[in-house]
C-alpha cells in the first residue's frame, strides 16, 4: 500500500505542469477526468501547477482555496478587459470632443465671418477665405488707419413727409441704400451700415491701400450721381418733387478701432465722428476734414482738379474749416493688383463647416 502510494505521488509529480490561462479558464469542463482522478491546482513560488492526483468518489474536483484562486484570476482578468475596453472608449469620447471642439471653433469662425463677406469686394471674399493673415485684420479691437466716409440724405424728413405712402418711400430707401452699398464696395471700401437716413463706410489702410483717400472721393463722387438718378427715376413715389435734395458727404481719416460682433462691423474713433458732423454738408457737396486734405496735398494725384476752402456749423462746436474737392476720376489709373494681394495664403485653405461634417462622418464610418 504505501509502495503504491508513493508511486501515485511520483507520478502525480512529474505529471505537473504550468497551467495556461486557457486551461484555467476551461478546466471547468471536467467531463473527461475519471471519477477517481482529477487536476488539482496548487502554488509554488508564486506559478501555478496542475496536479493529477486521485479524486474520491463524493469528493469536490477543487478545494476552497483553489476555486477563491480561480475567482481572483478570473476577476482581476474582467476587470483587465473593462479597464482596456473603457481605456480605449475614454480615448474615442476624448477624440470625439476635440473634433467637435474644432468643428466648433471653426463654425464660430464662419459665423463671425459671414456678416463681413457681404460687405467687401468679391475678389477680397477670396483673400478673406484662404488667408488668416488677412482676416486677422478684421480682428475686434484692432486699431487700423482708415478713411472713414459719412453720407447723410439732406431734407430726409421732407422726402419722407412727400412720399405717396409708407411703403414707397420705404422701397425708395431701399434701393438707394443697396446702389450706394455697391458703389462703397466697388471702390474697394467696406460698407459699414445704413443708418436709416444714410449710409456709413470706411476705406482702411490694409484693405483699401495706400490711396483710400483717393477711392474714397471717386466713392462719393458716385453715390452723388446715384441718388439723382435714383431720385429722378423714383418720382412716381412722391407728391411732390422737391428739387433741393441729395447727399452730404463728410470724409475724415485716422486710427480707428475695429468692431466686430457677430452680426456687424463697424470701427469706432474721432475720424468717425467728424465724418458724421462734416456730412451735414448741403445736398450735392463733399467735405473733407484737415488730415484727409492734408494727404491729398502731399500726393499731389492728377484726378485733384482744384480744392476750395469751405466751412461747416458744427453743433456746441462753432464754425468748422473744411474743403471741398473736384475730381476728375477718369485720370485715375486702377491698378492690376488688389491692394489685398500683399497678404500671404495659408498652406491650407480654410474648411467649409459641411466639408468638416463630412470628414467626421467618414472618420466614424471607418
């Protein structure tokens, strides 16, 4: 008895061997061990071994200790599985959200974007798109020089008063206000608002070049013309014709600070409020202020037919200097160029905010 129970010892010795973690997470399945025989699982330094040994009849295939051992294992490999599984959709959330966090930023751009891409010039639209050093520019509270021009409807009042109804004078506006808009635009100034009995604009440095001033007064010179035609061909919309109206121009320039919201851009300073008190000049004229007559000195431009002096009654002020200009428009020479053109592309073109909703959905499709 005890010659066999020795041998059973040995042979159950040299039957151990390491266990797999597939053989742990199978051994379970049992069906093929006798009922006089089965694996038990013991520790040694630490590695786990299998067993063949002699099983009796009634008797559990693994003692308490053994089974708590295979529980741990099973257990700790879960929650490796859980912890890798939340690991990698931690990284996916955290992706998600940067992703979504550009995509905001740059639909916020957009928006920020979209009211100024109606009030310049088309080819500027382009520069504006594929250049942040451009945009930039147009940053809120950045302090530019600028020709800022006022246009005021003289005798607004008494047109309003003449108008046949409300809705003709308000469809009269309306199309003075879109064919000035255009002129602004057209001489490379930017369209600042209607202010409801006129129209305010400013002609910067950066964007309109190094003869803003000169753009401005062609400007002007063109929305004078525009509110005759415009108020000839509109007399069916009055009671009557008063003859003695038309536009008050006032031009000042200097440094001004950029607004922009997202819904306007205008800019802010002392050259905007003369601009505004210089336009209550009379119907037909264009007041300059000393700075904005001081360059036209100093670039001594062929299109400077003559400069008169002139003067404005300013209120809680006095009497005013101001001069008044005439142009010949037609010996000014346009160049190929667009003042614009000297600001840099990126090397990446700005996205469309669709473009970047589609990127996403592929990325998540992928």
């Amino acid at each position: 008895m005890e010659e066999k129970d020795k041998k059973r010892n040995l042979n159950s010795q040299g039957n151990a061997r390491m266990l797999s973690e597939a053989e742990r997470l199978s051994i379970h399945d049992h069906d093929h061990i006798t009922p006089l025989e089965y694996y038990r699982m013991v520790t040694k330094d630490g590695k786990i071994r299998v067993i063949k040994t002699h099983r009796n009849e009634g008797e559990s295939i693994f003692d308490s200790s053994s089974e708590t051992k295979i529980n741990i294992e099973e257990e700790i490999l879960n929650l490796k599985r859980q912890l890798l599984s939340e690991r990698d959709k931690l990284h996916a959330e955290q992706g998600d959200k940067k992703e979504l966090l550009r995509v905001y930023k740059e639909l916020e751009s957009k928006q920020k974007s979209s009211h100024i891409i109606s009030r310049i010039h088309s080819e500027a639209v382009s520069k504006y798109l594929s250049s942040k050093e451009f945009r930039s520019q147009f940053e809120h509270g950045k302090e530019t020089f600028a020709v800022v021009v006022s246009i005021d409807i003289r005798r607004s009042t008494e047109l309003m008063l003449k108008a046949k109804n409300p809705t003709e004078y308000s469809d009269f506006i309306t199309g003075l206000s879109d064919k000035l808009s255009k002129a602004i635009i057209n001489n490379f100034g930017i369209f600042d608002k209607f202010t409801g009995d006129g129209i305010l604009a400013f002609f910067p440095k950066f964007y309109s070049g190094e003869e803003a001033v000169l753009r401005a007064l062609i400007a002007a010179e063109e929305c004078h013309a525009i509110f005759d035609d415009h108020y000839k061909s509109s007399r069916d919309k009055f009671t009557v014709f008063i003859k003695d109206v038309g536009l008050g121009v006032g031009i000042d320039c200097g440094t001004v600070s950029i607004a922009n919201t997202s819904s306007e851009l205008t800019v802010v300073g002392r050259p905007v409020v003369y601009a505004c008190r210089f336009s209550g000049a009379k119907a037909g004229d264009t007041l300059l202020n000393l700075e904005p007559y001081e360059q036209l000195i100093n670039m001594d431009h062929p299109m400077i037919k003559d400069i008169e002096e002139s003067e404005i009654h300013i209120k809680n002020e006095g009497v005013a200097l101001a001069f008044k200009v005439r142009i010949d428009s037609n010996k000014y020479e346009y160049k190929t160029a667009y003042p614009w053109d000297v600001f840099k592309d990126d090397k990446t073109p700005t996205q469309q905010p669709e473009d970047i909703h589609r990127e996403m959905k592929d990325k998540k499709g992928a």
